[in-house]
C-alpha cells in the first residue's frame, strides 16, 4: 500500500525521525537546485515560457490532485473551496506562484540560470523584511545588516550594467510574497499545493485552447524527450513538495534556515557548468556581497540554535 511520507511520522525504520527529515529536505533542495536541468531540453525546443507554465499547471493539478487523494487530504482539498477567506487567500498565493514558475521557466530557457541563482539567495532576506512589514515580526541586528550586505550586491550588479536584475529581483519577491501568504493560511504543504494549482488551471487551460485555436500550441509535434518531460512536469514539480512537507514535518525549523541553499547554489554550478553562462568579474562582485549578506543571516540561524541548545541545557 502507498504510504504518505507526509502523514507518517513516527513509524520506525531504523533511521530517527531527525535523519529522515534531514533526508527528505537534503532531496528536496538538491531536486529544486537541479531543477533547471530538466527543463534544459525544453530550451532547444520552440516553446516558450508562456505555453511551458501553462502545460506545467495542467500536468500537476492532474498529478497532485492524485496524490492529494490517495495520502487522505482529499477532504481538506474539498473543505477548502467552501471556505471564502482561505480560498481568497489562496488566490494571492497562486498568483505569486504563477509568477514565480513563469520568471523561473523564462530565465531557464533564455540561459539566465545564474539569475534564478541570485534570486533564491536573497529570497530569505526578502521573507525577513516582508515578515517585519506585514507581519510585524521583529528585526534583529544581524538581519538588517544581511539585508544591507545583499542590497549593496544588487546594487553592485544593477549600475553598472545599467539595468537591473529583474530575474533575481522578481523570483525572490513573488516567493517571499508566496510564502508570507502560505504562512498566513493555515494548510498543508500538499493540499495547498493542489488548491493552487486547481486555482490557475482554468486560466492555464484557456490560454492552451486560445493558443491552439490561433494555429500557436505547440506539443504533439515535440520530440518524444521533451514531451515526456512537458508530461512528467507535474511529478518532477509535486515530488520535491512532498519531501518538503516530510522534512518539515520531522527537522527544526532552523535546520532548514540552514540548507536551503543547497538550491541557489546548485542552480549556480548548473549554470556555469551546464549552460555555460558568463560569470565576469564585475558580476562575481556583485555576488560576493550577497554571499557576504548569506553568510551572516546563516551566522545569526547558528547563533540562534546554539542560544535554544544552551537554553534547554540549563533547565
């Protein structure tokens, strides 16, 4: 029988539950960091961004909803339609998803990986001062000056160049927007997931059919690789959530703080090594400074966690 790695967290299997969370969300990340590889056959290919985010919506509202189904939330899923506010909410929250998966497929099929890169770095920081406007979370020391590191950096990239990173800029704000949301509303990872794909499918498909109807929709005559993974788009997308929502479920917040950059940092080597994309020595300084910004919110988790182990020593 399929078991949910989501809704089982206490049976054993030889591993503790700390190893299996750090397992899952290590396989989440790395599948997220070398995500633009499976898209990277698409980039030879005719289609665009537009038709690949419509095809990736249509493909995963079919596979989630399965999933949904058989791990037992499909009441959730269903309760979720006839509640105003948490379906409102969900609106926002898909449209900031819509957002992100377009800018993502765009700069993966226009070879601006290294941008996706910068936007996942700095996407922490941007969560934290969403969390400090929106939500009126507190800002600590440390935060604002990994904020002021990672500000110079962009900085740093945009005047030069005379333009400004509108990859990295629009992926860390429509996620940080996306994930303000989802903090606001309470459901889980997988559910959600489907009620938001479920949200954009009607617009996705039309846009399929409007395509179509113009002579523009582009799928049959694909090469049978790439159309696997247009097919396949809603596993390779539903799977990583999966692991996510297990992990999370499993491992202290502050552990996923800290790896969560496994992703922007695989999609880095990805796009030095496999898209071959330029990495001048401006743009490398650029980048120095938002690393320099990663590298004291990662000191501030650290001293955070240590502070929680010596406190709990001492009761």
């Amino acid at each position: 029988m399929f078991e949910c790695p989501t809704m089982n967290a206490t049976r054993s299997d030889g591993l503790s539950e700390t190893q299996k969370g750090l397992i899952y969300a290590l396989s989440c990340y790395l599948i997220w960091g070398t995500f633009p590889l499976y898209w990277y056959p698409l980039t030879h290919s005719v289609i665009g961004a537009d038709q690949l985010l419509a095809q990736r919506v249509v493909w995963s509202s079919v596979f989630v909803v399965i999933v949904v189904a058989v791990c037992g939330y499909g009441r959730t899923l269903l309760d979720a339609f006839s509640n105003r506010r948490l379906l409102s909410a969900f609106i926002f929250s898909s449209a900031a998803l819509a957002v992100n998966w377009l800018v993502f497929l765009w700069a993966v099929t226009h070879n601006h990986v290294l941008d996706s890169s910068l936007g996942y770095f700095i996407s922490p920081l941007v969560s934290i001062m969403l969390g400090c406007f929106f939500l009126k979370e507190c800002i600590n020391r440390t935060q604002i000056i990994a904020i002021l590191l990672a500000v110079t950096g962009i900085l740093w990239l945009a005047i030069p160049a005379g333009r400004i990173p509108w990859v990295a800029l629009l992926l860390a704000a429509s996620f940080g927007i996306y994930g303000l949301l989802r903090k606001t509303t309470p459901m889980d990872a997988l559910p959600g997931l489907a009620l938001e794909t479920l949200l954009m499918l009607p617009f996705a498909a039309a846009y399929l059919v409007w395509t179509a109807w113009h002579g523009g929709l582009i799928f049959s005559e694909l090469p049978p690789l790439p159309l696997a993974l247009l097919v396949c788009s809603g596993i390779a997308t539903t799977i990583p959530l999966i692991f996510f929502a297990a992990g999370a479920r499993r491992i202290p917040l502050s552990h996923f703080g800290m790896i969560q950059y496994i992703t922007p940092t695989s999609q880095l080597i990805v796009g030095l090594t496999v898209f071959r994309e330029t990495f001048t020595v401006s743009r490398f300084i650029g980048y120095i400074w938002v690393w320099f910004g990663v590298a004291v919110y990662l000191f501030g988790i650290w001293q955070q966690y240590r502070a929680g182990i010596c406190t709990k020593n001492t009761i």
